[in-house]
C-alpha cells in the first residue's frame, strides 16, 4: 500500500509540472468527524494536516493530491473512539474563475492508530478495525491571493471501518475545513 501511495505521488507530480502551474504547499486544519450507521456517538473534533501538491491542465480543470495526517472517529457517552489515519486524497478541480473551485475524487486512507478511551481512562487497542478505508471526497476551494487556500470538503466513507461481521457496519463520515499555503 506504502508503495501505491509513493507511485501516485510521483505520476500526480509528473502530470502537474507538465501542466500550465505547479501548486505545492501545506495545509492544516479541523475534522468533524462520526461514523454513520451507529448508534450512540457524537461527532469527534481532530486535526488534520500535511501536504498538496497539484497543477492546472488548463484554465478550468486541475488536479491536486494531499498527503494528511487525519484525527477521525466518533465520540460515545462514556468515551471516544479514535481512528486516526494517514489519507491521500486525490482531488479533480474545477476553477470558476480564478478563485474558487469545486473538487471531486477519491480519498485513500491508512489507519495508523485505532483505540477507544473510556471515561475512567481505560485504553482499548486492537479494535478489529480495517486497515484500509476508501473514501469519496466533494469540496470547495478558494485560492486566495498571497499563496493561501481556503477548503471545506466533505469524505464520505465506501468501506466498512469494523473488520468484524458480528460488529455494526459504519463508515467514516468527514467534514474538513481546512487552511493552506502555496510555496510556487
């Protein structure tokens, strides 16, 4: 999977510097993120952050893939559920104009840290949990003068997160708003 994800950087970053612009820069900000189809759990606030790189194939379509580390999962009333994940998603952009733009594609991400936290501080790893979570990714964008990108996207999970059948199926439900700056 680690090399799947290095291969799509290298062939996005490929297909964008031959393209009109290269876009590189960082991004951080907030999820609020649940899990559908449970019952009993609350939205979870986490951060997210990490990379972009993209570019324009002409003046109306780009493309931009992220590297992020991303806080997910849910809240319970005697606890939290964390899921958090190294995601990469890869957006199709469309600019209306030069500022703002509507995005759409795939998001793939690695669970690196699966663990529920009860009230009383007991710590439950190894949560039967998948390892590989696909997500479909809707936004809006806005490039902004000075190098600064302004996001809010939506991730809708199409894996299930629990391993197990004899657990209820969810998947990640995502709302990102995010902040960001273009170094090119």
């Amino acid at each position: 999977m680690k090399n799947l994800i290095i291969g799509v950087f290298c062939a996005l970053f490929s297909i964008t510097a031959i393209g009109q612009g290269l876009d590189f820069g960082v991004k951080a900000g907030v999820n609020f993120a649940t899990i559908t189809d449970a019952t009993g759990l609350d939205n979870r606030t986490g951060f997210v952050g990490g990379i972009f790189i993209g570019g324009k194939f002409n003046d109306n379509i780009g493309i931009q893939a992220d590297l992020l580390y991303s806080q997910q999962g849910a809240e319970f009333e005697l606890g939290e559920f964390n899921l958090d994940y190294v995601n990469v998603p890869i957006v199709l952009k469309y600019y209306l104009g030069d500022v703002f733009n509507i995005q759409v594609g795939p998001q793939f991400g690695i669970l690196v840290n699966d663990e529920a936290q009860t009230v009383v501080g007991e710590v439950i790893n190894d949560l039967a949990t998948n390892e590989f979570d696909l997500s479909g990714v809707v936004g809006l964008g806005a490039d902004l003068p000075l190098g600064l990108r302004v996001e809010g996207r939506y991730n809708f999970g199409l894996t299930d997160i629990p391993d197990e059948p004899e657990f209820n199926k969810g998947k990640n439900s995502v709302i990102t708003l995010s902040v960001g700056y273009s170094f090119l």
